[in-house]
C-alpha cells in the first residue's frame, strides 16, 4: 500500500517497551478527562445497522473493539507523538485473527465473511490508520495476491507465517515518478538463466523497512507487468523508512530500492500477468478502507459529542447551542450513511457481484466523510482540539493519507464517472 509515514527501522531501532496504559493516557489534564473519556466509546448506530450484522460479524466486531480499546487508545497517541509504530502490537493482531481474516483456517486465517473483515478495519481504524493499514496491507495486498496468485509453495511458505505476524510483507506498486498510472512502471525485471533480475524504486509501501517479504510489481522484457515475492534479506534490496511526515505517524512506511536483485523463477507470482494482478489487489484493499475511515469518523465523533456534552460555558453544556448540535447532526447523519453503504457494499462482495466501481464510490465517499467529520469535530473542540489531549487532529492527520493512497479522490471520481457516461476522461 502507498502511505505517508514516519517510523524507525524497528531492526536497528531500540524499542522501549510499551507505555503502561495507567501512565500513558492521551489526556493529560483532569480537564481534558472531564470532556472525553475514551473507555466510554459509544457508537453512532442511528438507523439500527446492528439487526443487519450476522451473530458472526457482531462477535468478531465487538471482540476487536474491546481490544482497541484496552490496548490500543491508551498508548497510540505516545506513539504518533514518537513518530513509532507500536510493533508490539503485532502478536495481538495474530492472536486476535486480524491478519488475513477471511482466508480459509488451513492457511492461518478464520475464514471471517467480507462483513465481519469490514468491521475488524472499522475498529482498527478506530484505534489508528496505520495500524489498520498494517493489517490491511498484511490481508489484502500481500496475503491476497499470494492466495489468489502463487503456487502452492508460496501459499505454504508464506501465509501461515504472515497470519501468525511471525514473517511482515509489504506491497511495492507505487514508484517516484508514478502513482495514478500505475501502467507507466519503471520497475523492469529481465529473465536471467533460470532466474530473474529486478530493477527499480518503490515508494509510498507500508511496512517495507520491517518486512521480510515484499510483493513487487514489475514490468518484464515484453512490458508485461508480474508479480515478485522478494526476500527484503536480498542483496541489491534497500528499505528506507520515510521518516518527515505528519500523517500516518504510527506506521512504517518506507522506499523500496532493487539495485540488480537476483530471485529465482519460484518467486515468480505463476498465475497472474498484466495489470489485473495489483489492480484485483487494490480493490480487495480498498474496501477494507471504505470501513477503516468510518472508523475514524466515528471516533471523532463520540469524542466531539462527549466534549459538546461535558463542556460548559456561558452556563451550562456547549452542547445545547444549536450550532454545536448542527454539527453532531451533520457528523452522525454522514457516518450513518456511509455505514449503510458500506453494509450494502459488504453484501455485494459476500454474494461475488461487487464490481470495482462499487468500491471507487464507496471509498471517494468515506474517505471524504471521515475528512468532513474529523474537521468539524476539531472546531468542537476548540482549542484543545489540536492537541494531543484528544485523538481527532491524529486522526484527521492520518485521514489526509488515506484520502490520497489505495487512488486519490479525482480518480475514483473519474472511474464512477467512467461507470455511469461510458466515456473515458481519463485520456
């Protein structure tokens, strides 16, 4: 996946251990604690989507939200603060089955239906962007094409691993000179004996600095584009943490340099050539992200609500002037839409008739609606709303990355476009 990070090299990096959650709350003051009170997370639900959700996916859903909220609220704020991803977190997220959900348990998932896999993003993303594009990157831009497009040794090397967090892998599609067309690659790769030799510069790809294995996109002597698995332990292979950003702060994020990198055919993704295959990636990957960023949103939005009900001023709670109450209509008017759209786009993916178009609406949509929100939340806030006291800047932050990778706004504008005229504007 492409996103904006800043991180260390966890491999020459000492890591401290993890904060103490009594020490590390993200509210430093008794006031900041009056207003919100995370551990109090109460839901928007306007329109009851919860008689919607399978016994199945409301149990995977309420699981992974107590965990992000034991574990992950109290010490994500020190972390963004640091710029460091919180890789202790790593054997959580195998234990609690949320790398590869929906992969069959033979291979180390658990088989979660794709609504169930929404909820799981929703609450990582609750908690932080990057730590749902970890696992979203882990599931569907690794773990996937290695399921859908590898051998059988590939499969058996690499996903058992991947879902127990003992082996990371990364995703390198995105080049320095190429992000929205993604045809023009530079990377090549040139057969070699029985073997091949890749070339190239991938940037913008989560977790390469700490990844073992990276899936690399890459354009052979005949412009045909194929997939690689690339051991990150290989000569000629350098990851590069991209270390100046504002967003994304508690992820890893990172370069990936192939200077005459040698990898036998078995690395070789078999059954997949052209576009399709990082494409077919992308869109599992997107729709991860159509929940994740509803996750934010609902996130800033208990918190301005909370805020907006335990602030006073002028005597009594901010909360009961009408243009703060237009806000939090507004805020949870968006966030119910966007969950009913999301649901019907979950239905569509569970039956296999969800189409790519489906997705670029979806995503141009949330990812806007998370945006819209984690703003208005802010002014709510006030003042403090910038601070680290509460967790709408770090999300509005990390939501700017978001809005931008997995295909900026113009361009899935432009596919729906596409979609509904039949006529191309891109060209």
């Amino acid at each position: 996946m492409f996103a904006f990070l800043s991180s260390f090299d966890a491999t020459v990096m000492p890591q401290p251990a993890p904060p103490d959650p009594k020490t590390a709350s993200s509210s430093p003051t008794p006031s900041a604690s009056e207003t919100w009170d995370p551990a109090a997370f109460d839901p928007p639900d306007f329109y009851d989507l919860d008689a919607l959700l399978s016994d199945e996916a409301t149990a995977v859903r309420d699981r992974v939200r107590a965990f992000v909220t034991e574990e992950v609220v109290p010490i994500i704020e020190k972390y963004a603060q640091r710029g460091e991803f919180p890789r202790h977190l790593i054997s959580s997220f195998a234990e609690h089955g949320l790398l590869g959900p929906t992969l069959p348990p033979e291979y180390g998932g658990e088989g979660h239906s794709n609504i169930a896999y929404g909820l799981i993003m929703q609450e990582l993303e609750r908690g932080d962007s990057g730590l749902r594009s970890f696992c979203s990157v882990t599931g569907a831009l690794v773990m996937y094409p290695i399921w859908q497009y590898g051998s059988d040794a590939q499969k058996e090397r690499w996903l058992p691993a991947l879902a127990r967090g003992e082996a990371i892998g990364c995703f390198g599609l995105t080049e320095p000179d190429v992000g929205s067309n993604p045809a023009e690659m530079q990377t090549r790769a040139r057969r070699d004996g029985d073997g091949w030799v890749l070339d190239g510069h991938k940037r913008w790809s989560t977790n390469a600095t700490i990844a073992d294995v990276a899936v690399i996109w890459a354009k052979d002597e005949d412009d045909t584009v194929r997939g690689f698995l690339v051991e990150t332990d290989r000569d000629g292979v350098e990851t590069p943490p991209i270390d100046d950003s504002w967003s994304l702060r508690a992820a890893v994020t990172s370069e990936v340099v192939l200077d005459g990198v040698r990898v036998p055919d078995a690395a070789r993704l078999p059954e997949v050539s052209g576009l399709k295959g990082p494409l077919s990636c992308l869109t599992q990957a997107r729709y991860g992200i159509c929940w994740g960023t509803i996750g934010a949103a609902m996130a800033c939005f208990d918190t301005a609500r909370q805020h907006a009900q335990n602030r006073e001023q002028f005597g009594g709670p901010i909360g009961r002037f009408q243009l703060m109450q237009e806000r939090l209509v507004d805020m949870v008017q968006e966030i119910t839409k966007a969950q009913l759209l999301n649901w019907r786009l979950g239905t569509l993916k569970e039956a296999g008739t969800m189409r790519p178009q489906q997705v670029s609406l979806a995503k141009r949509n949330n990812c806007q609606t998370a945006l819209d929100v984690a703003r208005s939340a802010r002014q709510v806030l006030g003042g403090n709303g910038v601070t680290s006291m509460y967790p709408v800047m770090r999300h509005m932050n990390n939501l700017e990355s978001v809005v931008t990778y997995e295909g900026t706004h113009e361009v899935h504008t432009l596919i729906v476009g596409e979609d509904v005229t039949g006529l191309n504007a891109f060209t």
